[in-house]
C-alpha cells in the first residue's frame, strides 16, 4: 500500500475526527455558526479514514462481516452530509379556504436544496376538534386538498401522525392553530373592483382562556388596526374550534375608535368600510424533505445485522 494510505487509516486521524466534531459543536451551539458547513470536514475526514483503514488492513478483507459494517459506516457517514446538503424543514399557516402560496414563517434548508418548496399546491379545507389546553392536547386532522403531478386536485385527511407526501415534502400539522376572521373591505374611492377585497387575518393562539386571542395588522392604505376576539361564555373556547356560529364578538380598535362587531357587521371609515364576515380557524404546518430517511434506515440495519454477525460467530 502506498504510505498515504497508511497516514489516512492512522488511529490518530481517528482522534482528530472527534476533536474536530466536538471544536465544531461548540461553535454552532455557542456561536450560532452554520452546521453543515462546519460539520463537512470532520466527516470527509472520517470518511477517508474509514477507507483508508478498509484497504490497509488485511483482516477487514478476509472477515465479510467485519468488512461490511465498516462499508456501512462510511456509507452512513456520506449519506449524512447528503442528507445535510439536500434537506429542508420549514414552518407555513394557512387560513380556512386559502391555498399555500410558497410562502413560510421560517425555512432552513441545505446548501444543494434551492427553493423547490415554492411548487407545492395544496390548501386548507378547515377541520373541527374540541379546543383544549396544551396540556391536555389531542391529535388534530386538518382537511386538505392538494394538485397531483398530473395537476388534478385531490383531497384527503392529514395530522401530526398522518403527512400529506408532495413531491418528496411532508406536510404535518402542528399544535399551532387558532381563529382567523374572515373581512370583507370596499374602498370608498371606488378605485377597487366592485366586489371590492376578501382578508383574512390569524389571530394568535393562547394557551390560557384568560387572555383573548388578538392580532394586529394593516388595512388597505395603510391603516393600523388591532383585532380582539371575546368569548360570550367561558367555555366557548374550548368549543369547536373555528366554527362560524361560535357565540363571539369581536373588537376592533382603529385609531382612536372601537368597533364591536358580529358577523355581517360593519365599521365605516373614512377611507372604506369593513365588514367582519365570519369567523374561520388557521392551521400551522411542518414541511420536511429528506430523501435519504429510507437510505439511513437500511444502511443502519444492514451494519447492526453485520455486526451481530461478526460477535455472534465469536461467541459460538
């Protein structure tokens, strides 16, 4: 064997590794530094190390299952910087009746992945659940409907336990979920379209019954307005969630004035009127891609039945 190989498959290369990963894991939890790129050479490291020992030692060569869990090793190790560079995990709400426009809250992603995620058709039909406290939470089953690869829209039912599979993305509903009024704005300008604008809004969801979901946002030109949704009872939280007979008010402060609104009541501004059309509910949702999920399973498997291989004939 040439000395190069020999240098590579050295134990001290071994402990080099280790140093590296462990300097490396600091920075990205002290530092906030970026894992793939800092994790990347202690791992092509590891793998030319693997390798190196594999060729300079004849007993790898003569034992089948001894050489077999190394290759697994070094297999494990290149599709975990595949899956590094490759994956994405992203966060996106959804009103009742609106459909996912590429847009997420939070998005973190490899280096080879790109923004493939923008092409994913899919919407939110709504679901109904008893609303309980975080503590007691339930399973929830959103209704979704989704565009095929032959363009044809589907529906079906998904979870936290049961994902919408997309182009290779897992779709998961999340225990982020809460009311989402439905408004109705008409410019007084007329410059609109007659029909005039349809908006929804997501209120925040509180885990205690006390504090009343609330949101602020901006209207059409630019006025800042300020959502407050009040229960009439105080177990119609815990109702089903985002109906629209929900018994409710809601408050709307703009500027210095308050309007308490029900559905199909109006509050008329100097620059158009708003009229609160019902109330809907809004879902969070996980999206995840990872292609080499499968690929990892097996090859973990593969090298656990190789090594209890290579002990099992040791002790027998």
């Amino acid at each position: 064997m040439p000395p190069l190989v020999y240098l590579l498959a050295s134990r001290k290369l071994t402990v080099l590794f280790f140093l590296l990963t462990a300097g490396a894991s600091l920075a990205i939890a002290l530092e906030k530094m970026p894992a793939t790129e800092l994790m990347l050479a202690p791992f092509i490291l590891l793998v030319a190390n693997i390798c190196a020992a594999i060729f300079a030692s004849a007993r790898f060569r003569a034992d089948l299952p001894l050489l077999l869990f190394h290759l697994c090793l070094v297999a494990l190790v290149a599709l975990v910087g595949l899956a590094r560079l490759t994956y994405m995990e992203g966060v996106a709400t959804l009103s009742s009746g609106t459909a996912f426009e590429g847009v997420m809250l939070s998005e973190k992603s490899g280096l080879l992945h790109g923004d493939r995620f923008r092409a994913l058709h899919f919407a939110n039909d709504g679901f109904n659940e008893d609303y309980f406290r975080r503590g007691t939470y339930r399973a929830t089953y959103n209704r979704v409907r989704w565009q095929d690869e032959q363009g044809a829209w589907q529906s079906g039912e998904i979870g936290d336990d049961r994902p919408l599979i997309l182009q290779g993305y897992r779709i998961y509903t999340t225990r982020n979920r809460g009311f989402s009024p439905l408004f109705h704005w008409q410019p007084a300008d007329g410059k609109e379209p007659r029909d005039g604008i349809y908006g929804t809004v997501q209120l925040n969801d509180m885990p205690v019954d006390t504090i009343s979901p609330s949101v602020k946002w901006e209207l059409p030109g630019g006025i800042q307005a300020r959502a407050i949704l009040d229960f009439e009872t105080p177990d119609a939280r815990k109702a089903l969630h985002g109906t629209k007979d929900l018994p409710h008010t809601l408050t709307l402060k703009i500027r210095d004035t308050r309007h308490e609104l029900r559905p199909g009541d109006k509050a008329v501004l100097p620059e158009g009127t708003l009229t609160y059309v019902q109330l809907d509910s809004w879902m969070g949702y996980q999206i995840s891609y990872d292609p080499t999920q499968p690929w990892i399973m097996a090859t973990v498997l593969l090298g656990i039945a190789s090594l209890i291989r290579f002990y099992w004939r040791r002790i027998w």
